[in-house]
C-alpha cells in the first residue's frame, strides 16, 4: 500500500488560509489502513481546524479512492461551493482530485511517503520502489531497491557488519543480510551467485508519466 502521514497542522493552517469553506476529503483505502488520511483522521483534523480557525467552515467527506474516477465523481456534488478541497490522499490522488475537479483549487494534507507495509501497528515501511523491472524472483521476495541503502542489485558491499548497514548500524538492517538469510532459508543460496545486470532504468525514467495499458479492460 502507499505509505503517508499528515503534513503539520501550522502547514495545512498556511494552505488554507485566504478560504473560508473547506473540503476535508478523506480516502478509504491506503491511507486509511496507515492510520493518515481516512474517515477517522478526516474527522480529527477538521475538528483541530475548526478550533484553530472558527470563522471557517470545514465539511468533511472521504470516498473509497481518490486514484478511480468514478469515487471522485461521488463527491462533485458534495464539492460544490466550497473553495478549497484538502485532500487527504496520496499525492496521486490529490492530483487525481484536481484533474477531475478542475474548478476546485485541492492541497496535500499529507506526505507521501513511500510503497510499503505495516510491520507492526503504528510501524510501517517500505518495501518497493516500483522500479518498474522486479526482480524479487533472484532475492528471495526481498525487494534490494528498497531494503539495500544503495539499491545494490549485487551485494552485500563491505560496509554490512553484523547483519546491519553501515548507513546507520544501529538502526537500518543490512538488505542484502535479509536476502541471504531469506535464500539460505529457501535452500537456494546458489541465486547469491549470480550476477545480476544493472537495470534499465530508461524505462523509469524516461519522461513523463510512466503507464500500463491493457487492451482487454472494459472501457
Ligand atoms: S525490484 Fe523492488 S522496486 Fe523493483 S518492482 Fe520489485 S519490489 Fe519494486
Ligand atoms: S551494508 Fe548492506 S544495506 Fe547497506 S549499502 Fe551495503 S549492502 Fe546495502
């Protein structure tokens, strides 16, 4: 899921400043699960909005995915009138919010942070960098872009001691340690071997938006 947390309140107090009725949009999905942009944390700063800033309005809504047009369309209606839509999806759906509302000006309430997982409660981290080219087949499901500090594709380099990089020793686990504990486990400790070419990153960046077409979705 996408990793986010919400921008500090004295940021969002600068976005909305100069609009008197505000749309607080949550999104039901990433966002939601880590605890940063749902229903719940929709109603929580709206409420500290209302507080710091009484003379305005805030309304507040969340639909499934801010990323699908059809859950924006939902809230075209709800929008209407209000002059400022603080969204509180993933960058993709703030921007996806906006293209759609186009009369609307929309900002970020959160950061984005990152393709990742919940490790524990309240403790998430990433764990793709949507490269575009996995590789997860050659390292034991392990991701190296997002685990190694350096996205080696072959390594350990000299800097892992004792499980963990030499970036932050104390802090950050050594990745290529976790693919080779991960394929020792799996018994294929012979993919270590292999040398793996660097990536074509041109297809990442190669300008503009990157996208996936399929002729066989419905229209
Ligand atoms: S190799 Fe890593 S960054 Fe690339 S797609 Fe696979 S998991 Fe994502
Ligand atoms: S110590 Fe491990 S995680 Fe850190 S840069 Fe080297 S290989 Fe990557």
């Amino acid at each position: 899921m996408i990793i986010a947390e919400r921008k500090p309140i004295e940021d969002i107090r600068r976005m909305v400043e100069g609009h008197d009725r505000v749309l607080v949009l949550g999104c039901g999905t990433c966002v939601a699960v880590c605890m940063a942009g749902g229903e719940k944390e929709v109603a929580i700063l709206a409420s500290a909005l209302r507080m710091a800033e009484p003379e305005k309005e805030f309304k507040e809504a969340t639909i499934e995915r801010q990323c699908e047009r059809e859950f924006i369309e939902e809230v075209r209606t709800t929008s209407d009138g209000y002059d400022l839509i603080l969204s509180l999806a993933c960058g993709a759906g703030v921007g996806f919010t906006a293209e759609l509302l186009e009369e609307h000006r929309v900002v970020p309430g959160l950061n984005t942070k990152s393709i990742g997982v919940a490790e524990q409660p309240g403790n998430w981290s990433e764990r793709c960098l949507a490269c575009g080219e996995c590789v997860l087949d050659l390292t034991g499901a392990v991701c190296p872009i997002a685990r190694c500090s350096k996205s080696l594709l072959n390594g350990p380099c000299g800097g892992s001691q004792d499980g963990m990089c030499e970036i932050d020793p104390k802090n950050v686990q050594c990745g290529w340690q976790i693919i080779y504990d991960r394929l020792a486990k799996l018994g294929r400790l012979d993919l270590m071997e292999e040398n793996r070419p660097p990536k074509d990153w041109s297809a990442a960046h190669a300008g503009g938006p990157r996208r996936v077409l399929r002729e066989d979705a419905e229209p």
